[in-house]
C-alpha cells in the first residue's frame, strides 16, 4: 500500500497520516479509540478506498466470540442432515461456516479488516484473537487444515473505551486516539460534505455547536457527525443565518437541536439554563 495522506473525501490530520502508515509499516492492528462519531469507523472504509482494495467488515456485539471470526462448524445441521439421508453429510466442510478472518486470509490481494467496536464484546475477546492476528492463521481442527493469509490485510480495530483492552492484547497493536476535531479541522471537514455552503452560517453553527459541547453537565457532547447532520437540515430547512446570528438567549436550546441533543436529560438542562436566563440575574 501506497502512504495514506486521507481521501477526497476524508480529513485526515497528520498524526492519523502517521498512525495508520506506521501500522502498516509494522504490520500491526492499528486500534483507534476517540468519542463516538469522530470517524473512527470511516477511517477504515477511506484506508480501503486509497489502497483500492476490499473491506472486510465485522461488527462486534455483546454476543460475539473470537471464534466466529475464524468459523464455526454447524453440528445441529449436520445432524438433521443425517437422519434426513442427505449425502452433504459425508464431508464435514459442507457444515463449515468461514468467518470475517478466514475471508480477509485468502483474498488474493490485501484487504482491509474492520473489527468495528471490539469492546463491546466479553473481555476475553480481544485475548482470544492474539495468535490468529499474530501468526495470520488459524487451524480448522473439523477439517485438519490451516488457514494462512496469503496477503496480509491491514487491520482497522475501533474501541469506544467501554472497557479497558487487555495489556497482551494493546502491546500488538499500534494505538491512535483521534481527537475531537479543532475549529480549522472541523471547517474542513464541513468544507468536503458541504462544498460552497454559506461561510456566515457555518460559523455560527460552529459557534453554537462549540458552546453546547462546553455545556456543563452535558451527558453526551454532540460529535463531529451529529454537527454534519445539524448542518443537513439547517439547508434543507432553508434556515436564514440571522436566525443562528440573533438567537434569543432565553431560549437555549438551539433549532432542530434533535440533531444535537441525543437524550432527554440534556434537553431538560437547556429548558433549565433557558429558564434561568429568562429570570435574569438576582438583584
């Protein structure tokens, strides 16, 4: 793979640059952490996109075992099968069901592994897969073969840090956390999804988005793709900037603000801050 410097249409900042080529370089996973919309899951399909390769995507739940990942063998239907008279039951690899893993080892040219969200699974997960992403095989004891990558993919691994990642398990990764986005990054990255949109507006959407995200008490700070969202509807409201520009304090909670406020805890405590700035300051 060729350096990755980002995508027409990602913004990649130069510590995510060095990261993800750094893991190449090593060939290690490269984990990402951040707060959840900051790309995390993006990064991987724009690394696929500028290698011109596939992207072999696994979406982890609270359920998912490492195993699946490598395959699983379906006894249940074999055993139906078998009372049934069906002759698929004499080769065992007809019950054999390949994993994300197994997909990513034996595609001719190297693809990029998404582990989307890993710690969302049993803490043992991460643990269970060390040898498998070390050695780049795995055995297939129903069948007695060996799986071994015939192209190293390079894997993306994601973590919304809702638990710690083992110590085996982080010392074979290369690790970036992508930080929030500043105002000049977050301009540009308004500037790819809204090419030619109105400067004033963005800038007082930006105001405001910065402001709700310095809220005191806020339970979940509105992320870079919730600011996308706002801004979509903004447009498709045909909001005027004055509306944004001259906003009425007392009445805190922004416009359409479902696109930035996600539970009810933080829409009440900007009914309370607007509450409070319609009492005005005690004498």
């Amino acid at each position: 793979m060729q350096r990755f410097e980002g995508t027409q249409d990602y913004v990649a900042t130069d510590d995510l640059k060095v990261a993800v080529n750094a893991a190449v370089t090593l060939r290690r996973p490269l984990l990402v952490k951040g707060e959840p919309g900051t790309g995390k899951t993006v990064l991987a399909h724009q690394i696929a996109r500028a290698a011109g390769t596939e992207l072999i995507e696994w979406n982890v739940k609270s359920t998912t075992k490492a195993q699946q990942g490598l395959y699983e063998y379906d006894a249940v239907a074999r055993l139906r099968d078998g009372q049934l008279g069906d002759p698929r039951v004499h080769d065992i690899a007809n019950y054999i069901r390949r994993g994300k893993l197994w997909d990513a080892f034996t595609r001719a040219r190297s693809p990029v592994l998404l582990i989307d969200e890993i710690d969302k699974a049993d803490i043992e997960f991460p643990n269970d897969l060390l040898q498998e992403l070390d050695r780049m095989e795995f055995h297939v004891y129903e069948t007695g073969e060996t799986v071994r990558a015939e192209q190293r993919p390079i894997v993306v691994i994601t973590s919304n840090n809702e638990k710690e990642l083992p110590d085996a398990f982080l010392r074979r990764c290369f690790f970036h956390y992508i930080r929030f986005p500043d105002r000049e990054t977050m301009q540009a990255i308004v500037d790819v999804h809204f090419p030619g949109i109105q400067k004033l507006l963005v800038n007082r959407a930006m105001d405001i988005f910065y402001e709700v995200r310095e809220v005191p008490g806020l339970k979940k700070k509105p992320s870079t793709s919730e600011l996308l969202d706002w801004l979509k509807l903004l447009l498709h409201e045909d909001m005027p900037p004055e509306v944004l520009q001259n906003r009425d304090p007392t009445k805190a909670i922004p416009p359409l603000h479902g696109a930035l406020l996600k539970n009810e805890q933080d829409v009440m405590l900007f009914e309370r801050l607007a509450f409070m700035a319609r009492r005005g300051p005690r004498a």
